[in-house]
C-alpha cells in the first residue's frame, strides 16, 4: 500500500510588521549607503569638485558677511542710543537764574532725563583747551559764550526728539535748539536701505548656487547616462535613480556652507585689530561681532538645502529625457 505523497514544508509566514521592518532598514540602509557614496565620488575628483565647492562658498559668504556687518552697525548704533541728546544755545541775555529755572522745567518733562547746565566761563575754558586758540582768546575783552544746557533724553526716539525740539524752539529764552541726534536717524534709514540691498543681493546669489548646482548635477548625469539607462532597464524607480545626485547635491551645498563659514571668519578677523585700535581712539570697547553657534548652523543647512534644492530640479528635469533603449 502506498504512501500519500509528503506535502512540501511551507515556508514560514512573515509577519506584516516583520515586512515593514525589514523594508525599513533595506530603505534606511541603501540611504546611509547612498550618502556616503555619493561622499566618495566627489572625492575622486578633487579639483572640479573643490572649485565648484568654493563658487558656492563665495556666493553664500558675500551676503553673509555683509548681514554680519550691518549687524555689528546695528550694535554699534544701539550704544550710541544713549548719546541722544538735545544742545540748548541761550541767548546772551540770560543769565544764571533764568538757566537754573529753565533747567529745572525741563527737569519736569518725562521726556527727559537729565539737564547739564554749562556756564560761558566752562564754555570758554574748554574751547581754550581743545581748539588750541589760547593764546588768542585771552585778548578777548568780554566772554561772548552764552549759557548751554545738554538735555538728556530718557529713549533714544528720534520722533519724541523732534517733537521736543520743536517745542523748546518756541521758548523766549532759547537762541538755538539743536537736536544731536538727527545724523543716527539718518543713519538708520542708510542701514534700512543696505539692509533691503543685501536682501536683493542675497537672491540673486541664491539663484546663482541653484544654477551652479543644477549644472554640476547635469554634468555628472551626463557622465552616468549608460548606468541611468540601465537602471531603468531593470525596473528601478526614479526615486532610486534620483537619490544619489541629491546626496551630491547637498554635499556641495555643504561643503560651499563650510567654506563660506571660513572665509566670514577671516576676513572678520582680520578686521578684529584695526576696528579695536579705532574704538580706542574714541574710547569706547565695541568690538566685532561674528557668526555664533546658532548662525553658523543656520549658513551650514542653507548650503544644504540649496544644494538638495538645485539637486532636485536638475535631476527632476533631465532625467525625463534618459529612457532606455
């Protein structure tokens, strides 16, 4: 009698997590493995890759060293901020009294938070010792300084200053009222209108690296175009295809992030000395402000990102055009 036929063992069931989780460390894998790929091929050619690298850099540094720059102004201007102030020119006919009074009203204003009062004799004295013109001024027979009152205001709003000044120009007692702090106010608005150029400027920089990038990108799926073809040929998705030039892409990007951080760095360092030398001359302890930790990362993946963007839309239009045959 025989034997029923020995059904075959089936092969064990996988779980669909099991699948997932195997379908995720291939992806995960082909990625890491892509990265560092795509690494190592810009490696092997050093130079082109290097001088590409290094247009980037150029073009990101230009307009982050001149952010940088309007930023150290930016600094700069916020400790003069507390220099605003307005010069009072009384007339030769007042005297002590009528200044002291006048410096006390003004004391009164909320505007105002503080009043210096400056005698023709401290006016003289001074001017004998800083113009040196001392000599000269001692054949003067009478002093024809008059009283001068610095008004210090409480903020550095240059409106409130000139609402201020306006009003005080109407008091009987006052010659000239001068507002010392309109050339910041001017200042300001040259820094609001390089600050709107540098935004032009960085724009067209950014689409200079995109152009920078899709072209070295073009260039390499030229070299790999029998390798794409084939790769389609087995049923590999442009996904799959796509990947490793993004990677490159964004390796650029980053490499160009680099080296734009090095030269910001540089050229600020070697402005470190003279600006200190010149900040000493008017005794004050500015010194240059450079790219912190969160800036530097913040150039670093824009270098990325751009390159993944230029990547992207390089690969995304040429490798329409690679069918296989």
């Amino acid at each position: 009698m025989k034997r029923p036929p020995v059904p075959p063992p089936t092969p064990p069931r996988r779980s669909p997590k099991a699948s997932q989780m195997t379908y995720g460390n291939a992806w995960l894998t082909h990625h890491l493995t892509t990265l560092f790929t795509s690494f190592g091929q810009i490696l092997r050619t050093p130079l082109p890759s290097l001088m590409t690298a290094m247009v980037i850099g150029i073009a990101l540094a230009l307009p982050a060293g001149l952010y940088l720059l309007l930023e150290n102004v930016q600094h700069l201007s916020n400790e003069w901020n507390g220099t605003a102030q307005i010069s009072l020119f009384l007339k030769q006919t007042v005297g002590e009294e009528k200044a002291q009074n006048l410096a006390d009203w003004l004391l009164q204003k909320k505007e105002i938070s503080g009043v210096q009062i400056i005698t023709p004799t401290q006016a003289l004295e001074e001017y004998r010792n800083l113009s040196g013109f001392g000599q000269a001024l001692t054949a003067l027979e009478d002093n024809p300084l008059p009283y001068v009152l610095i008004v210090q205001l409480a903020t550095a709003n240059t409106d409130l200053g000139e609402r201020l000044l306006e009003e005080l120009k109407r008091k009987p007692e006052i010659e000239v009222a001068q507002f010392d702090m309109l050339w910041l106010k001017r200042l300001f608005a040259m820094i609001a209108l390089v600050r709107r150029g540098v935004i032009i400027l960085a724009s067209l920089l950014t689409l200079a690296v995109l152009l920078v990038i899709g072209n070295t990108i073009r260039l390499a799926i030229y070299n790999r175009r029998e390798e794409i073809e084939i790769h389609k040929l087995f049923g590999a998705t442009d996904a799959f295809i796509r990947r490793p030039f993004l990677y490159a892409g964004g390796w650029y990007g980053l490499l160009g992030g680099i080296i734009a951080w090095l030269l910001v760095h540089f050229c600020f360092w070697l402005l470190q000395d003279p600006v200190k030398q010149l900040s000493l001359l008017y005794y004050s302890q500015f010194e240059l402000v450079t790219l912190d930790l969160l800036s530097s990362l913040a150039l670093l993946l824009t270098g990325g990102l751009l390159g993944l963007i230029g990547a992207w839309l390089a690969v995304g239009r040429h490798l329409k055009e690679i069918q296989p045959r």
